[in-house]
C-alpha cells in the first residue's frame, strides 16, 4: 500500500502559533468518510450501513468534496455499487481504517492567518479503540499517517481523545463529558486540569465547559456529540428525555441545569435549545445508541440522523430553524447505529485554506 508522506511535526502547541479548531458551521473545503466493511461490526447490517453512507454522499457532494477512503478494491467496488457509480465531488483514498467513524480516529483541523492568508494543520490525537474496547479498529490510529496531509503542520497532542468527545463554537469554547475525557481508560495519569490545558494547546481553546456523561448504549463512555452541540457562538442544542423512567432521564437532566448555568469566553450565558430523544432502538436485545444530536453541519446543508419516528420531524423542524441558511436532510440511520455510532461519529470536516 502506498504511503503518503507524513507532514512535519511542529515544536510548540497550535495555540501558541496562532491555530484554532473553527467551528463545523464555518466553511469546508471537504468532508471525510470511511466506506463500512468491517464484519465484525456490521454483521448482518453492513447493506443498512452502506445505504446510510449512499444517502450521506448524495447529500453532500453538490456542496463540497467527500474524500472517502476505501480499504481495498472490493470495498471500492461496493462502495460504487452502492452509490449508482462515482458522483461528482467525490475523491477515493486506498486506506484501511478498521471502521467507519473518522471523526473519532481522524485529524482535527485547525486554521490561522497569517500574512493575509489562511493556513490549515492539524492535531493528532491518540485512538485506543474506546478505551482498547476493540482491538480490530486501532488500526484507525494510523490513519492520519496514510492521508494526503504532507502540506498541513502536524501536532501531536500525546493525549488519547476522539473527536466526538469534543465540540467546538470556534471562537475560544469547547464542551466535553466528564465520562469520557476523565475516564480511567483514556488518560489515567492526567488530571482534569491537565487534559482542559492540552484542549487549550491543541485546540486553540480558552473556556472549556464540563457535561458530566452521555446516554445509555453509548460504547464511547459519552461522546459530546451524541448529547449537546453548539448551532452558534454562544447556543447549544441538547437531547432531552421526557420520560421520567428512561434511564436517560436523569443523566440529560443533569446535564441540561449545567448547561442553564453556563457561559461562553466571553461570559454571555448560553442559550439552550432542546431536541427530542428518540424512543428506545432496540436491536437483537440491545440498545442502541440512537440520538438526534448526532448531525453533521455542512457548507449549505445539514444532515441528520432520524430513526421513522414521530420525533423525526420535531427534530428536522428546530434544527432548520437553528439553521435557516442550510438545507436540514435526514438520513435513515436504523440500521447505521447498529454500529454504535451515527452521521457525526461517521464524519471529519476539512477546512480550506482560502
């Protein structure tokens, strides 16, 4: 397999140069996807997953470039089978990466200006596979090595973090868990305040905002983006469990009264918009890790997962008015969140350099 060469690594944090991690609102140049076909994870849905991803790419690729890596030539030719041929937009990359969840084992992408023009590098993080949960995908951990990036600074942070446990409004705020960030299976030698100091190195961040954890059917031990994401600068839309005997009521509760007690980098209190949970996935006893805020904000569109419930377009209708610019498309993620994870979790945003 050929191997891309790997871009220079950099002496000092991206902050201290000026970087920052911008927010997904802002524009793209792409979007990274992985093509499912790993069986251990999509035994018995890998045709439902694929049809997600079909319905992803069409969605996209009138509005910017969808990079998707295929690990080997019978996953490309599905790939494009199942796609009805090679849409416009869309660039293959021969790269095995264990599974499908890019923004997890994928590079963040950070920008500055400088001397009139804007410049892209990126963080690397380290991916244990969820705290070593699976040994088949920390392939994934080598995945920025094999990618076209020899042009971007490369930072390595030192720290083991995926990136649907952090969501950014791009200008100075970051939120997490407390779950997952703090989990004895990340980063067991760091203290709390050690891991906000390397989201302020490596994020460009200022003012990090703590959830205490995620929801039920979560493998991630509580990924942000499964819970609350930023719409704005200092707004944020959360998934709100109405059902007192849910076991999401509480820890969503919880999280919903911290956020009507915080602020952004600037001390503006943050407004909070509530979105629906679906009702209970369950599949083959299990259940899944299903929630609307796993959406993926686009250059003029806004994917979102929906499951055929009535919910589906509650949610459709309050993030078209958090985004009155953008086109909200849903995309049937039934079978997709069979592998624990959804249109987020499958999804990393390039940024341009213009």
């Amino acid at each position: 397999m050929a191997r891309f060469r790997e871009s220079p690594f950099t002496t000092g944090s991206p902050a201290d140069l000026g970087y920052r991690m911008p927010a997904e609102w802002e524009r793209h140049e792409g979007t990274w996807l992985s093509w499912p076909y790993n069986m251990e994870t999509w035994e018995g849905h890998l045709e439902g997953a694929e049809k997600a991803f079909a319905q992803m790419i069409a969605a996209l690729t009138p509005h910017e470039t969808v990079h998707l890596a295929v690990a080997n030539a019978d996953v490309e030719a599905r790939a494009l089978k199942a796609l009805q041929g090679k849409p416009d937009n869309l660039v293959l990359h021969r790269i095995e990466t264990g599974d499908v969840w890019f923004r997890d084992f994928g590079p963040t992408f950070l920008v500055r200006e400088r001397d009139g023009k804007r410049e892209v590098g990126y963080s690397k993080w380290k991916y244990n596979a969820y705290g070593n949960k699976y040994q088949d995908l920390l392939i994934g951990n080598d995945v920025p090595d094999k990618m076209p990036l020899q042009s971007s600074e490369r930072f390595d942070a030192g720290i083991v973090l995926e990136g649907g446990s952090i969501d950014v409004n791009g200008t100075g705020s970051v939120i997490t868990t407390e779950s997952c960030l703090l989990s004895p299976d990340r980063n067991p030698g760091l203290t709390k305040e050690q891991i906000e100091q390397k989201l302020r190195d490596y994020l460009g961040v200022t003012n990090v905002l703590w959830l205490k954890e995620g929801i039920a059917g979560d493998d991630t031990t509580g990924h942000i983006d499964d819970i609350t994401r930023f719409t704005g600068k200092s707004t944020v839309v959360t998934v709100v469990e109405d059902d007192p005997q849910d076991e999401n009521y509480a820890p969503l509760q919880e999280n919903l009264h911290r956020l009507q007690t915080m602020r952004d980098e600037d001390g503006t209190p943050l407004t909070v918009v509530s979105l629906p949970m679906p009702r209970p996935c369950i599949v083959d006893g299990r259940r899944m890790a299903a929630s609307y805020a796993n959406f993926y904000i686009a250059n003029s569109v806004v994917i979102v997962p929906i499951y055929s419930q009535n919910a589906d377009s509650e949610t459709l209708d309050t993030l078209q008015k958090c985004f009155p610019d953008r086109r909200v498309v849903g995309i049937d993620c039934r079978e997709l969140i069979w592998g624990y994870g959804s249109v987020h979790c499958a999804t990393q945003q390039y940024i341009l350099t213009k």
